[in-house]
C-alpha cells in the first residue's frame, strides 16, 4: 500500500512537472512568434537594446496568459492528488492544447499581417468560406510558414519531454521556479514601460495582445448575446437611394443638367468606335449583390445593362508582371 501511495504521489509530482515546463516553452514560443513579426533587429547594441524592449512591450501579455493558466492548471492537478491518474490525464491533455497554441500562435502573426488584427469568433462567422479568403490564404503560405507551423508545435513537444525528464532527476530543485517568475516579473516592467513610451500611439499596437485571449473572449462575447446579429430583411429607402446613378438623384443643378446634355449630343453626333467601361467596386462580395442573384436590389442599373448586354461572372486579366482572377 505504501509503494502504491509513493507510486500516486510520483504521479502527481511528474504531472505538476509537466503542467510548469509546459508553461515555459509556451511562453517561450509566443515571445519568438512576436519576435517574429518584429523582424531580424540590427547589429546596433542601441538598437539591440530597443529591439528587446519592443518586444517586451508586445509580448508580456502574453507571458501573463500562460502563467495564469498555470496557476489554474496547478490548482487542478492540486485538487486530483487522490486520482493520479486522472492528474496525468488533465496534465496530458493541457500540454496538447498548449501545443496547439504554439500552432495557433504561428498562424495568427500571419493573419495579423494579412487583416491587421487577431482571428476571432466574429471575423470566422463571417467568412463562412473559405473560399473567400483562398487568394489570402495561399499567398501566405509560404515555405517559411509552413515549416513554422510543423515545426513549432514539435520542437514544443521536444523541448517539454527532455526539460520533465531533467527535472525528474531533481525533484526538489526549486531554480526553475523562481527563475521563470521572476522572468515574468521583469518582462511585464520592461515591456510597460516600453509600451507607455512608444506603442500605444503606434497604428500596429493590437499585436500585443494575446492572440488565444482575443479568440477566446470574442467567443464568450458571441455566444453570451441573446441572437446573433443579422442584415435586415429591407433596406431603408434612403439607403437604397446611394444606388441610384447621379442623374436620377435630381441633385444636379439645372446649368450643370444643360451643358451635359449638350455634350452628350455632340458626342452623340460623332460616329466613333463604342468605349468600354470597367465598373470596380471595393470590397463588395458578389452574393450580396442584386446583379448576382443576392437578397437586395442594389444593382438596379447594372441589372438592366445585362439584359441588354453580354455579362460574365469571371475574368482573367495577364500583363508581363500580373496576373490577376476574379469571380
């Protein structure tokens, strides 16, 4: 009975183990994630100096979500000492999930270089396909990425087995402990101060916060509303009014109506090959257009000019350093 007590307790010790050097290489992987985005800092010691301290500013945040959830998953692995088992478990499945968070961690840099912002619940609901975003995606990912998402999550794995399995040879060493909170400690007033100073005006300041904490709190956010929130069915009059061409508006005066009418009548007058005109419109989604088949009549125009004309929902255009597709 007493081998089988000391074996639980060994358990539970090797699990605590687990959930700390966890911690460490979680918060090690998100500083060198932002230290990605930062960039190579230049051989300058000054620079070096600044480099460091921007990179505490955007980046503490960070440490304070994994030291919060280690303290929580501590206190958990504290609560199931009498289930060793179910204490290895939990430490188990906490470190896959921080595995996946390095992946996350990687993916989401690149998305914030691509939408200036985090991923979170909202932006993934409105997407819906990734279909609309395929152009996005593909251009991102690169050789460098990929790597980086494959071997991230494994070198996080590695370090975490060799670093348990060091610390299992000493088992009252407390250096670690004290080491990586006071890490923490002066990280977080290196990094305050560095963002009082010079990040918080800077137009890329959201990169300091925890990527994880964004997407988890969106969805919190999301799931906490009593419905979620939809276009409606009927746009205001006045609305649909912005639609409408520039003449039909009424809005010009009567000298302006008359001269561009004499225009158009000389211009009429001439016989010369028929102009082609190339309508653009900014960041507009097909499907909610009336000219689409979309719910909304806001194409009456265009509308019109297809029944008449020749139309086409994809296009191919080439030239010597472009080439550019859309549907």
């Amino acid at each position: 009975m007493a081998s089988l007590n000391q074996m639980g307790e060994e358990i539970v010790r090797a699990s605590a183990r687990r959930l700390f050097w966890g911690a460490v290489w979680l918060g090690a992987v998100l500083i060198a994630t932002k230290a990605y985005y930062l960039g190579v800092p230049k051989s300058h010691l000054g620079d070096i100096a600044d480099y460091v301290r921007s990179l505490a500013a955007i980046s503490y945040a960070d440490l304070w979500f994994v030291t919060g959830l280690w303290g929580l998953a501590r206190l958990a692995v504290a609560g199931l000492d009498r289930w060793p088992r179910a204490a290895r478990a939990f430490s188990v499945g906490l470190t896959a999930i921080s595995a996946f968070f390095c992946l996350y961690a990687v993916a989401n840099v690149v998305v914030f270089g691509v939408f200036g912002g985090f991923l979170t619940y909202p932006l993934l609901a409105l997407v819906g396909d990734v279909r609309m975003v395929r152009s996005s995606i593909g251009a991102q990912l690169t050789m460098p990425v990929l790597s980086g998402l494959i071997g991230v999550p494994v070198a996080y794995a590695t370090a975490l087995g060799l670093t348990s399995r060091w610390h299992a040879t000493r088992p009252r060493i407390w250096t670690p402990y004290i080491v990586a909170l006071g890490f923490v400690g002066v990280w977080t007033l290196v990094g305050q101060g560095m963002w009082e100073q010079v990040w918080r005006t800077r137009p890329d300041r959201r990169v300091a916060a925890n990527s994880e904490w964004v997407f988890l709190t969106s969805w919190w956010q999301a799931i906490g509303r009593s419905a979620t929130v939809r276009m409606p069915d009927q746009f205001l009059q006045g609305d649909l009014a912005d639609f409408e061409p520039i003449g039909a508006k009424g809005v010009l005066p009567a000298a302006i109506r008359r001269a561009g009418a004499a225009i158009n009548a000389r211009v009429g007058a001439v016989r010369r090959p028929p102009n082609v005109i190339l309508v653009v419109l900014e960041s507009v989604a097909a499907r909610w257009t009336g000219l689409n088949g979309g719910p909304y009549e806001t194409t009456p125009t265009l509308n019109a000019l297809r029944s008449r004309r020749a139309s086409s929902t994809s296009f191919t255009a080439w030239s010597r350093s472009l080439a550019m597709t859309s549907r």
